[in-house]
C-alpha cells in the first residue's frame, strides 16, 4: 500500500513548511493485518465450536431426537442457552419453563446487536442474516479490533466457522450418544455444566460480575430441593438486581462519608 502524504504544515511563517518526515493523520484508525484477524477468529470459532459435541451429547440423554437437537443449533445457536434448555428438560423441567430460562438467558444477545450495529454499520439486507450471529464469541472478537474493516473480518470469520462447526459437532454428538445408549452411565450429562461454566468464567471480570455469580448459583442450589426443576435458574436471576442494590447503597455511604469527612476538614482550616 502506497503511504500516504500529509499535506505541508505551516510552522507559524507564511510560506514554511514542516521538514519532518510525512505521516498519518494522528486521528487515523489503527491499523491490524487482516491474517491477524482472520487467525484470532479462527482461533475462538474451532476453539468454541468443539463444545458442540457436548450440546449434542447432552441434549440426546435430555430426551431429544435428532432432529430436535439439530434444529435447536441451527435455528437458535445461541449455546449457552441451549445448554440451560437441555439441561432443565433433564433434570424433569418444564418444557415452557426450561424454553422460558433459555429466553432469558438469550435476551443479552439483543444488547450485543446494540453495540455491533454501531461497529459493523452492515448495509440493511444483511442486517437480518448477521443478527443470527450475534453471540458472545462473535461479539468478543468484533468489539477487540481496531476499525471497521478488521471488525467485520473479525465478526465474519468468527459467525461461519463457529456456526458451521457447532452444527457439525452437534450432529456428530447426538448420533453418537444414540450409538452410547444411557449418557448418565459414561457419567456424560455432567458436560452441559462442565462446558456452561467454561463458557462463563472468562466472563466474570469484575467483582461485581463474580459476586453476582456466586449470589445466583447460592440461590439456585437453595431453592433447587423445594421447586420444579427450571424455576430455580429463572429465580437466580434475581441475584443480580439485589447485588447492584446493595452494591449501590455502598457506593452511595461511601460517598457520603468522604464528602463529610472532607467537610468537616474544611471547617477545621476555617476556624
């Protein structure tokens, strides 16, 4: 690619011209091979898509038949919500409360659109086809890159290989499972959780995060003994409103405190 010139910059003399080398606007973009690009999605698409051979697994022992479980991958491919609805649907769940748990949990995916609308400005015919892919992971190496070309690279080549393998995976998980007969017996249903909490714990960065976290999985295995099975994960979403509460309120005395403390220096100097 050929380098840009910047135009002559007046020294403060009519007629003077800067004798630096040229260079790029200061406020240009940043800028991130495409190979970069191409090899970190990659990276996040094959890494996540394998965990569909879990999904898969998991969502036969749960009941479900192959077509099913298939249709679940590719029409809502959103996995960690499909893992909550498999996993609620064997554990004896409701079908219409495990689906409502699963909604729940998917409804962050509308927030992400938000955000990725603004970075990948997709012209309007696309918009429909691109929003099926909108996850955690895809949203994650979008939002990392540095302007609007690597985004959409990024956002692209992480949305096809992810969504191609999950339902490779998938498929290849479910049949297998029918060929393993009882999933329980190979200790196989412990793969739902195992891969949600994979999935989850990079997630949790701040303490507000992780102790929010541990408030709702408190309050889902309390209530698990006395409640259907599916209402307790709908409950512990609970856990997130009462931490920001209470969070807020110590944030609020703090405040307070400090600006009293501060006060009551003043007045001290002042007398």
């Amino acid at each position: 690619m050929a380098e840009q010139t910047a135009p002559p910059e007046s020294t403060g003399a009519i007629g003077a011209i800067s004798a630096g080398p040229p260079g790029p606007a200061p406020d240009a973009p940043p800028h991130k091979p495409d190979a970069a690009v191409v090899r970190d999605a990659l990276g996040v698409g094959i890494a996540v898509g394998l965990s569909g051979f879990a999904f898969g697994v998991t969502a036969a022992g749960s009941g479900l038949s192959l077509l099913q479980i298939c249709a679940l991958s590719l029409f809502v491919f959103t996995g960690a919500s499909q893992f909550a609805l498999v996993g609620a649907l064997a554990a004896g769940g409701n079908p219409y409360t495990a689906a409502a748990g699963a909604f729940f949990l998917g409804v962050r995916n509308a927030f992400y659109g938000l955000r990725l609308s603004q970075l990948l400005a997709l012209p309007r015919a696309l918009r429909p086809f691109a929003a099926h892919w909108v996850i955690d992971e895809t949203t994650a190496v979008t939002v990392a890159q540095p302007n609007r070309r690597s985004a959409r690279i990024g956002f692209t080549v992480t949305g096809l290989t992810l969504y191609v393998l999950w339902n490779l995976t998938t498929l290849v998980g479910a049949m297998g499972a029918e060929a393993l007969g009882d999933t329980e017996a190979w200790g196989l249903d412990a793969a739902s959780p195992a891969v949600f909490l994979a999935l989850l714990a990079p997630m949790l960065r701040s303490t507000t995060e992780r102790v929010t976290a541990g408030v709702a999985v408190l309050l889902a295995l309390t209530l698990l003994p006395v409640l259907p099975a599916g209402v307790p994960v709908l409950l512990s979403a609970l856990a997130a409103p009462v931490v920001l509460f209470l969070m807020g309120r110590r944030r609020r005395g703090a405040a307070t405190a400090s600006q009293k403390e501060t006060t009551e220096k003043k007045g001290g100097r002042d007398s």
